[in-house]
C-alpha cells in the first residue's frame, strides 16, 4: 500500500498529533496559541508535509524555502530549501517513510539544507546529503548537511 | 571545592575529550582536521568554555558574540551572545556545573540567545531564560530561549 505525503493543513487536529513528534517545539505551541486566539492568518503558509496511515499522522517534515540572496551555501546562489523536523514515529521507522519524504522534498529539484541530530547522519548519508565546509561565522553550532541538485556545488568563501 | 570556568585551548587533548558529549558534531570535526593539517590559525578564537575535574573535561559550552547590526532578537538592538552545547557530562550533572556555566555566560553583561533541546526547558527557565516570540522567518526550526539583562527587552517586528 503507498502512502502519500501531503501538506499538513493546521487545525485542531493536526496540532494535538503534533504533540505525539519529539521535536514538538516553539513553533508548533505558537501555532496553537494563535489558534486558540482565532489568529489564523499565517497557517496558510504552514511549511509541514507529512504522512497519515489511515487518519493518524506518522511522519511529518518542514520545508522552508530560502530567498537567493540570502544563499551562503550553494553556488550559483540560488533559492533552496531548508528542512527541518524531519521525524517518523518510532512504530513506523524502518519503513522508508523518512526516504520518502526527503524524495518529495527533493522533488522541487531545489538545493536543500538541513541541520540534524549528529546520530543521524548516517541516514542523511543514505539519501546523498553531504556534510558542508564548517564555517564558525555562518554553522554557528549547526551540523548542516545539504545536498546538491545536478549542476549546483559548494558555494566557495 | 569550587571549579573554575576556563577558556578551552584546542589542542589534540581537548578535542579528544570533545568525543564523550553528545553534541559532538561538524564543528569539532572541523577542528580536528585543521589540527591534524597544522592549520591552527582558527583555533585562538575558540568559542569553547569547560569546567575541569581534576584533568577530566566534565562540562563545556560554545559562546559566540553577534554583531548588533545581525541582532533581530533584543531591544534596544546591541552585540550580544549565542551560548551553543550546553553540556554536562552525565556522570557529573545534577551537582550545578551546568548552571555555573551560564552564570558565567551572563557575566558578560550582554543578552544570550540560545536554542536548546525541547526537552531542557526546564532547566533553561530556572536560568531565567525566556521564550521569544516565535517569527518563522527569523527562526525557523529552532526553539530560540534568550536572556534579558536589566535595561534590555524583546526586539517588536
């Protein structure tokens, strides 16, 4: 059975199934605190995507896209995308549910960036990220791992 | 008996015992490979500050002052500290190195930023950390808690 990534609409629903994901954060308690004061306005550029088996959320990803001229990390400069949050359910790992949503994010056939867990760069490996060039003044404390689209590379400073 | 704070020099010993923490990472690879490529010329201006058991680095944490013209979080805007890799080694936690760390973070006298693991919250509060307002384009993905000394507030956008 294949199951679909699709782009998380933000209600009620999906904000309590959010609290299931480790790294449930700030951002996921503004969304509520908004909701719960009737300030919707920005959920409509809510940035998660995620898988449902059945009507259960099991894995989920956000993908921000990053404006050119703020690209310090792929040459020619260009608009990417960061990921984040990147998480299946420990019932469902093993499963390729995390391949596929690095596929679909993949798919925009944009550079993407990401910053993961230090444990899970083998994973990260799998799906052909490559670890960039530390720069202190730029990876302040990140690990960031991107990957190249045909034809892109590493912006050199 | 009281342990000190010190500045960490990077030499083969100290990032030999940057391996026993968990937030062991690009940054640390970073420096490991310049040191064994003789490239020191980076390593004077390490972020890193420990504490000391004995000869035994038992807690560390990376701080990094930002330029007041980069500064989206503080009012008025001004230079001010990220604070990276908090960390006690799990044998020592619990006996307030982790806290004598960011006391000493604050004796700077300038606001700090930083963006902890969701699950250290706690900890953070006791440090009189505060939650920020959550802003997707300034803060995507992270979980961004900061510190107030007297006389500064919270940047409005």
């Amino acid at each position: 059975m294949g199951l679909k990534v699709e782009k998380l609409k933000i209600n009620f629903k999906t904000l309590e199934e959010f609290k299931k994901f480790k790294e449930y954060g700030l951002q996921e308690l503004s969304m509520l605190e908004d909701f719960q004061a009737n300030i919707v306005e920005d959920h409509n550029v809510s940035p998660f995507y995620g898988i449902y088996f059945g009507d259960k959320l099991i894995a989920r990803m956000s993908l921000y896209q990053i404006d050119a001229k703020f690209d310090r990390y792929f040459y020619p400069p260009q608009n990417y995308l960061e990921l984040w949050k990147l998480e299946v359910l420990s019932d469902y790992q093993g499963k390729g549910y995390g391949k596929q949503l690095v596929d679909f994010a993949k798919s925009f056939g944009l550079p993407i960036k990401t910053n993961p867990r230090v444990q899970s760069h083998g994973f990260w490996e799998k799906m052909n990220f490559s670890k960039v060039d530390y720069e202190m003044e730029r990876d302040r404390g990140e690990n960031p791992l991107v990957w190249y689209p045909e034809g892109v590379e590493a912006q050199q400073h």
